[in-house]
C-alpha cells in the first residue's frame, strides 16, 4: 500500500500545476497561497483539509485518495 501511496504522492507532486485549481474546486477554502506552500505534496494537502475542514487524519486521507484515483 506504501508503494501506491508513494506513486500516488509523486504523480500529485509532478502534475500540481495541472490539478490545482481540480483541488480549489474540491476544497475551495484553500487559498491559492495554501497551494503554493504545499506544492503538491499529498501529506501537506491531507493536514491542511484536516485543519480547514474539521476532519481526522483517516476522513482527510480517504477524501485525498478519493480525489487522486479521479484524476
């Protein structure tokens, strides 16, 4: 499982240009200057929707993860 969720991670991280505004869209509280802190990375993108939205480590993982296998 570690090994998708690494090609998961680099996949996000080498397209973030490309999906940030899919990310905007899915979560708009986050700020264009949230994107560009995180710059794709996907644990960084899993903390901040646990800040903004309210939710555990485990709801903010499955939406990510959700939102990647999408794309």
């Amino acid at each position: 499982m570690s090994n998708v969720l690494e090609m998961n991670s680099d996949i996000l991280e080498g397209k973030w240009n490309q999906v940030k505004g899919k990310v905007r869209q899915k979560w708009g509280d986050l700020t264009d200057d949230d994107l560009t802190r995180i710059a794709g990375k996907r644990d960084e993108l899993v903390g901040l929707i646990q800040e903004r939205y309210g939710r555990t480590r485990a709801e903010a993982e499955r939406e990510v993860n959700e939102f990647m296998s999408g794309l």
